[in-house]
C-alpha cells in the first residue's frame, strides 16, 4: 500500500462532512494527541544522548590518539638519570613532537582526586611520569620500548590503546543504543495511534454503513480518519518536541569537571534535528492509521 503524494496532499484539504465520520473529542483524540506528545519527548531525548555520546567518542579517540605517556620507576638515585635519558630518546624519535617530564605539582594534582590533596609525594615511591604528545602518523611503540629498555630500563610506554578502544566502543554502542530506541518510539507511537484508529473506527460503524449507503467510498472514509489522526499525532509531536528541547536546553552545559554527564544535549545545528520529528511522526500515523482503516474498512464489508 503506497503512501503516495496525493494522499499525503490531501491531509491538509479541509472537508467537513468527511471530518464529521471521526469524532473530534473522546478518548481516541487524547490517546493520539497525548502518546504522540510523550513519545516524541522522548525521541528528544534518545536523539540528543545519540549525538552527545557520538561527540563523545568523537572526543575520546581524537584526545587518547594523540597523546602518550611514560613512567619511569627506578630507585631515587637513577631516577633522575633515567628520566632525562628518556626525554632524549624522546628527542630523536619520529612522530613525537613534544616530551616533558611532569612536575611534583602536575603529579599531586592528577592523585588528588583519589588520595586528597596532602598526599607527601617525596615520602613515597612515585613513578615520573612523561607526557608524550604525538604528530602525523604517531610513533612507533614497540621501537620505543626497544630503544627505552637499553637507555632507561625502569621506563614503560602507555600509548593509551588499551583506554582508548573500550571507552570509544563503549560510547559507540550507547550511540546505537539511542538510535534504536528512536526506533522503538516509532513502532510503539504507530502502534498507539493503530489502537485509537481501530477504536474510532469501531465507535463509528453505524455512521459508517449510513455513508456507504449514501454511496460513499471506503477511500472517502478512510481519507478522513488519516487526515484527523494525522494532524493529531503532528500537533501532539510538536507540543511534545518543544517541552524536550526545552528540558534539554536546561540541563548543565558541558564542562571539563562534569565529564559526559553535563554534556548531554545539542550543540550548534544539531538543534535542527528535533525539527524533524514532528513530521516523521505525521508519516507514522498517516501510515498506520491508512493501514488500520482499510483494514477494518474491509473486514465490515
């Protein structure tokens, strides 16, 4: 059954004796206007953790690709030694393009979120920890552990692989997670608007054999159910849509501290999406309720 442009034309061509075969009250209409408003805020939401965790893997693969480090554990003596014998090594090898060992201050601060903020750094055994960051292509890690192990034999290369790929993957299925609950708010607004078509089109059936007496055709009828239930679910959509954008809009903006948990929302002319929910909701209930009226259209013959 095609959804073809004159049909989907006619939704918005006003006839009000085709209008008067649905009733424009009733449990029907505040089914559809109500599950395609709550459906579509949801949608809002399911798009919006889509895009924030796309961002997010984005972010992570492009931030843990380009950077490295390197801990040195070596006894107090060699420490030192072993740490500027590193950085030289570092100096010479292709794809680095910058080194620095960390200060004392730098070390504290990324161990104060799990030890507080008096941890005695000289009384304990911390590794120096070097930064590595990356150019072109990176460098290659098994050469440098060769090279390190001759020159700074307490020196061991983290190039980050084993963070980046389960955080990058972990993001990317919950992307896909959202994208399938988009999908399941779908069937399950097609399946309520069904629900409401069937229920109108059964309180309607007297109403209905009068029309067929007068010589009304079942797509005349039809034609009127798709275009009441559709401008509902549109209207229910948009009213749901604006109330999402508006709850997203006030959550936390994105920052450093917050991590994901604040950044989940539009950004730029990703508030554009949500725009297009409103009419996929329309087709879905043009669709079901074409499906379910010439169904049961058929079935009172």
């Amino acid at each position: 059954m095609s959804l073809n442009v004159s049909a989907i034309s006619s939704l918005f061509s006003s006839d009000s004796q085709a209008d008067k075969v649905v009733p424009p009250t009733g449990f029907t209409a505040t089914l559809t206007l109500f599950s395609a408003a709550a459906m579509s805020f949801l949608a809002v939401f399911a798009l919006a953790l889509s895009l924030a965790t796309g961002r997010l893997a984005e972010r992570w693969g492009a931030e843990l690709a380009r950077t490295s480090t390197i801990r040195i554990s070596a006894p107090e003596g060699q420490l030192l030694a072993q740490t500027e014998a590193a950085l030289r090594v570092l100096e010479t090898t292709k794809g680095v393009l910058s080194a620095r060992a960390l200060t004392a201050e730098e070390q504290q601060a990324l161990l104060e979120p799990w030890f507080g903020p008096d941890l005695p750094l000289e009384a304990l055994p911390i590794p120096q920890l070097i930064e590595v960051i990356e150019e072109g292509d990176g460098f290659d890690a098994e050469g440098l552990r060769l090279r390190l192990s001759a020159e700074a034999p307490g020196a061991v290369v983290d190039d980050h692989t084993r963070w980046c790929r389960p955080l990058v993957r972990a993001a990317t299925r919950l992307r896909m997670l959202g994208l399938f609950s988009i999908l399941l708010i779908g069937l399950a607004t097609a399946a309520m608007i069904t629900l409401a078509a069937n229920a109108a089109l059964a309180a309607n059936t007297q109403v209905i054999s009068v029309l067929r007496l007068v010589g009304a055709r079942d797509s005349y009828i039809s034609s009127a159910f798709e275009r009441r239930f559709t401008l509902r679910a549109l209207s229910g959509a948009a009213v749901g849509v604006g109330l999402g954008c508006l709850a997203v809009f006030l959550l936390p903006s994105a920052q450093a501290t917050g991590g994901f948990l604040t950044g989940l929302g539009f950004q730029g002319w990703h508030w554009l999406w949500p725009a297009i929910i409103p009419p996929l909701t329309a087709l879905v209930a043009f669709a079901a309720t074409r499906t379910a009226a010439r169904r049961t259209l058929g079935n009172m013959r």
